[in-house]
C-alpha cells in the first residue's frame, strides 16, 4: 500500500476554551416538540445541533467540537493506512451520473436544473467523480494500488428523515474508495480498512459488528456494514451470541432462534443497529463505465477493481449518544467531548475559579467555564445535560479546604481535591 | 463583544509530509486546454486542483493543505475577535427563502425539487438560516451582540464560470453574522471586522484596498468590498494614489483621471480586481422579515441590526497564485504554501537525503520529498511549478562538502550549508 507517513503540522485549530455566559447557545428545558431520538432531543437540548429542516441540523459551537473531534479520529485512521485525502465536488454534471445508469436508479439522488438549464445532481457517493480523477494519473499496474478519501458533506433525498443525526438528508461522511489490480490486492486492502473501522469505533468507545449485506445499487457481490447495536437504528440484524457472525436481515436466510451457520454453536439473536460504515466490493464497474484501464505487466488493458469506504461521522455522533446517556442527557466518551472539563463556580467570589479557568488552559485542558449567576442547581442539571466528563466544581465549601470538587459525569461519586494537587489529580 | 477566548486544543491535523512517487497526482507537462486563468493552469499542472465541471474544482492532497492554511488564518483572526464557530447546512428549505423575498430575486439561487415534490435551495448566504438560529437564543437587549461564522461550502447558479477559482460555481467560503443593539455598536464592529480582514490578507501576503461598492440585493445601503488588484479580477475599481479612497466602477460618478474626492491631491486609477471579502450593512430587514426581535431597556421590541461579512477562501487561494507566480511556475509565500520544503535528491545514493527527510520531520519542518528517478531537470521544473519556498537539494557534489543546497522559490541565489547545520539555518 501506499506509504503516506503521519503528519501533523498543518493544523486546524477550534476553539475550545469558553465562558458559558458568552456561548450564544442556552440550555433549554423541554423536549423539542418534533424530535423522536434520544440523539436529537438531547443535542438539541443541550445546544449541540439545531434542526432547520427533518434530516438537515446546524451543528452549533460544542456541536462542531465534537464533529471535528470525531473527524480527527476517522482522519487520523485513514492517513494511517495509506489514504490521502483530497475534496471532491459537491455539485455534479449530470452526465457522470448518466455514464454509470446511476442518473435513473439511485432514488435518493437529489437533481437539479441550473437556470441554463443544465442538470446537476448532488454528492451522495462519489465513484463518478472519483474513478475519472485518480485514474488520469494511473498508466500502468505501477501506478496501483491507490487509495484516497474526504471527510465532506453528502446529501440523499430521504422520503422519511425521523432519525435525528442517525437518518441525514445532510450529512458529514468520510468515503474512501481504493484501486488495485486485482482481487487479491483489493481483499488484502479491504482487511486493512475493517481492522482501521474497527480500531476508529473502538478509540470512540462503540462496539461495532461486520455485517453481511447486499451491495445495494452499486454491486452485486456482497457488501460489508459496520453496524452498532442501538434501538433507535433503522437497521435489522442477526447476530451470533458465540462467535462473530453478523448478517443483515434483509439477505438472511435464517431467523432469530436459529443455530448460527459460521461456528454451529451459539444461537442467533435479532437486534436493532445504525450502520456506521460499510465497504463496497465495486469490481470493475467504474472502470469500464468510463473505459478507464491501466497497462497489466505484458502491457495489456485492464480495468482496476475497486473499492468504496464509507464511514457516518455526523451519524457517528448521534450513535454516541444513544448509546451513552442517562435520564439527565448525554454521557460524552473522552475521546469525543467537546472539552474535557466543566468548570463550574458557585462560590460567591469568582476569582479562584476565573485563575483556575487560566491555569487549566495553560496546562492544556480545554475547559467550558460555568461563571453565570443562575443557581447551583440550574448549574448541575445543564452540566449533567452537556455532559462532559469531568466536572471540576469551586464553592465556599470547598474553598475552606482549598480545594475543589471533582465528579466524573458517569458516576456519582466526588472527589475533593487540593486546588494546587488538581492539575497533577487530572493529568493522572 | 464576546470575549471567546482563542484555544487551540481541539486540533485537525492535515498530513503534511509526503515522499512525491507516491502522491498519486503528477504535475502535467502542457496547459490544460480549457482554461484561461493562470490560477487555473498552473494549480492544475502543479496537481492542486482538478476541474469537474467550469467552476467546480476537487482539490487534490496539495491543494487541501493550501485550502487549509488558508481556513486556519481566517479562523483565528475570526475567533480573535469573538466570532464563535458553527456549521449551518447546504440545503434549505424553500420556506426560508420565500420569506425574505430572495427565492424570487436572488438569480444565482440554485433551486431543487425533491422526489416527494418539495423546494429546495442550496446556500449561497445564510441569512435565511442564522437569523431565526441566533435570534432563538436572544431575549433582551443583554444578550446582544453576537457574532457567529462558519467555513464551508457554498454555490452559485452563474451564467459564465471561466476565471478558475476565481468565480467558482462552488466555492469554499467563511461567512459571519453580527447581531447589534443599535447602528453605532454595528458601526463599531465593523471597523473590529475591517481591521481582522485586513490582518487576515496581511499575514497571506496581500494588499486589499477597502472599496465602496452597491449592497446589491442584500440591502439598500453602502457595502465595502475588499478588492486585491489582479488583472484576472473580474470587477474594475477606481482608487487614489495618494490616499485609501477606493471605489467599485459600477457606483462611481467618477472616471479616470479625476481629481480624488476625498483627498483632493490624488488622481483616480482605473485597474482590474478581484473582490476577496465584503460586508454587508444589512439593517433591520432580516430581524423584520422573520418577525425576530428583542426587548431594549424599556421592555420594547426591537429589531437587531445586522451584518454579514463574506471571505472567499477558495477564491482567495487561485489570487495568490494571481499575484505570485512567474513563468516556471507558483511561488507560495510561506503562510499557505502545502509544505515548508521542497527536498530534492538527486545523489545516486538516497541514504542521507532519506535521513534527512526523517530529520527534518523531526523537527517540526512539512516536507514534500522528491525521491523519485527522473532526471535532476524534471525535478527541478516540477519543483518550480509545484511552488514550495524553499528547495533543500541533495546531490553528489552537495554531498562531497557534506552540504545540501538551498535556494529559495522566489530567488536565483543557492547556498551551500552543512548538513549538520541545516535545521539550524533554515529556522532562522
């Protein structure tokens, strides 16, 4: 494979250290009267996400934070095993679509007509775009195997869209698609990839299952999802409770109770799940749709086999929260909180907290700092609402002792900790 | 204005170091046959960008990492002064947009119609979205002003696309919006927005002139465009030569030649530009359309002043190339180039130029490595046209001084360094 090494200079940085009261987010009480989610009431509460329309939200300023956060894991991933990343078009001719019989069968292609009258469809895969592209540098079985991805915005026209983040008409995508000479390159490639999913929805703290599935309209052969159990996914599946077998009910030839087919042993088991990544095994269709080759080694043509990668970030986000949240909102994962600390003071005098607020920045925590004046109370419950998990608490009571309290958000314990121990306390 | 203080914990990190055989895109030898801008061309050649369509661009691994430096500068200067970050969507419901009028007067609107028969636009300005977001979170006069921004994605439906990234069907945009009690605190952010633009084009390496323009369909009022002088610009502007006055032709009551009105010394030049930025005084219209207002000391609604304050990164990125480029190829200034160096090796052995490449990683330096096996000639055109500042070069006769060979893009002079004195030489 491609040996693009980790890099890390050219950073984009986020903001993510904040006062509560200048957040031009709130807090906000009730259930949002239109969302059936976990996931959308939640963030929508919480001040992470606004819907504009079903299946389209704004992604507000702990909501980007937690996106990009997400994003740098998936990128992190992908760079590591060789993709390189570029940004392919949103906004596509329509011939393209029209090439591969894609213009008539994918149903959830959005189209439109320019004031020229022009057709353009838009991005909800992009093998179109992305086999052209690569393929003019590609001249002989030399060139291959290549592998490049985005992290971008994708958009299908979904006849229902009650989902929050899980079901998008909008949503944030990373797609990766691969080229190789031949089947046993693509296969060798395509269990480099389920190891690196594996390895993102485990750094995130999900467990996900490699599914059986159709290929859709995009492939005959079989197709792989990454699939998390969740009874707010809109996906069907039967899984083994002994050995790793997974199949989308959808191809499953047996049912629930059934002894499983791979190990003989465990029983099948339905659950509800959410995709949140699947592989395509492509073959050579786009090659030939668009009569793109390469030389093989006697200098004959042959068409590449590909592969596409698909990975739901913003879908990925509304996962998390389904799966970890209580009663009182969202239980953030580390590796996916928008900052690692909330500050909270309740002590009458702000300036140990405002002091604490500057040194946690410079020891290199990011801090959302609750220095509003409503109660302590009103304070817990929007922290336990946000939350994220670690809650660093400065009252009276604690200042007597010179010290603070810490709560992790997943437990219910406290913790009361020497202001000049605390830095050391979190670092541990 | 909000205080939101900068932080740079949540961080995107691009990959920025790379061995060129195996950057799947190769510079092409010969113009590409439809396209009349010199951005166009030589991002093309170089492998920065690859056009799908007239206006629509993929951005290849080089080009990302240019659009990014680009992105990171206009977000700090924006976070600087208390713009806070957030992502509002591509696809709008048509609602939003018959509301204010703008479905029906905005011409380069593209328009979609779902397959269950419901409007759609694409954003190409978001007041429609961000006026009934922010103003959700505003009850009183206190809770004002306020300043959102995102960075992404936006399309026009243009009749002609033919200047690169220039005038792009799809462009990559940072958009902000300013919510005011009153004129005079609108009055006083813009000039807080004006300084941060002209810092943004500073620390990038370009001269803006602030020029009076028309407020097109967005307002009845005066907006300022900030324009870059580039012959491939698609706007003529006429400014002093002694003092800043500068205005767009197509509201001037002058000509070339006339006296300035302003300073009454200088004479008006006419020149073609590029417009890189503008604001917009958008007055109360959209806080009225939307019926959005907030209550002032008095307990009595009013509606917020607004502003809207566009920056093209995209089009930013093609009048760079614009402004510095020379007949071999793009000179980046050092803010936005893809990496810090250009190492070259052209010894028969690659052992210390490998090493080298290690080392300079280790230190902090992005580098873009040629190790491949053309002759030292195509290396050095490819480096020309590729633009990176500063070229390390390895060969045998650098190597039997134990030195390498540094030259600057921007300079014919070469000088021979130790190799053990490289990393400090070029940090200086």
């Amino acid at each position: 494979m491609i040996m693009w090494l980790f890099g890390e200079t050219v950073k984009i940085g986020y903001n993510s250290f904040m006062k509560q009261s200048e957040l031009f987010t709130k807090t906000l009480r009730h259930l949002p009267a239109d969302e059936e989610t976990i996931n959308a009431q939640f963030l929508t509460r919480a001040g992470f996400v606004d819907k504009l329309m079903a299946g389209v939200y704004s992604y507000l300023p702990l909501g980007l934070l937690t996106l990009k956060k997400i994003e740098m894991i998936v990128r992190e991933e992908m760079d590591a095993i060789g993709g390189q990343e570029i940004l392919m078009p949103i906004l596509h001719p329509a011939e393209i679509w029209k090439k591969t019989g894609a213009w008539t069968t994918v149903d959830v292609l959005f189209k439109i007509k320019s004031r020229t009258e022009k057709d353009y469809a838009l991005g909800q895969s992009e093998e179109e775009v992305v086999t052209p592209l690569v393929m003019a540098y590609v001249d002989t079985y030399k060139d291959l195997p290549k592998a490049v991805y985005q992290i971008g915005w994708k958009f299908r026209d979904e006849l229902r869209s009650k989902s929050g983040l899980l079901r998008g008409r909008e949503f944030y995508m990373k797609d990766m698609y691969s080229f190789h000479v031949d089947q046993p390159d693509f296969d060798r490639f395509y269990d480099i990839v389920k190891k690196a999913y594996l390895k993102i929805f485990e750094r995130i703290g999900l467990v996900a299952k490699v599914t059986e599935a159709s290929g859709g309209t995009f492939s005959q052969k079989i197709s792989y999802e990454f699939m998390v159990l969740t009874n707010a996914g809109e996906d069907n599946i039967l899984y083994c409770d002994v050995c790793e077998f997974c199949v989308n009910e959808d191809i499953a030839k047996r049912k629930s109770g059934d002894v499983c087919p791979k190990c003989n042993q465990g029983k099948l088991s339905q659950a509800k799940a959410s995709e949140v990544g699947n592989v395509f095994d492509l073959g050579q269709k786009y090659g030939k749709d668009f009569d793109l080759g390469f030389k093989d080694g006697n200098g004959k043509k042959q068409y590449p086999i590909m592969g596409c990668y698909g990975l739901g970030i913003s879908r990925l986000m509304g996962v998390v929260v389904e799966k970890f949240h209580d009663e009182k909102g969202i239980i953030w994962p580390k590796a996916v909180t928008p900052v690692d600390l909330h500050l909270i003071n309740i002590a009458k005098d702000r300036k140990i907290a405002d002091k604490l607020y500057e040194t946690l920045q410079t020891e290199g925590f990011s801090v959302l700092y609750d220095e509003t004046s409503v109660s302590a109370g009103e304070k817990f419950a929007n922290s336990d609402l946000i939350g994220i998990p670690t809650r660093v608490l400065v009252s009276d009571k604690t200042l007597k002792e010179d010290s603070v309290e810490i709560k992790a958000r997943n437990s219910d314990k406290t913790q009361l900790v020497k202001i000049k121990e605390l830095v050391k306390n979190l670092k541990q």
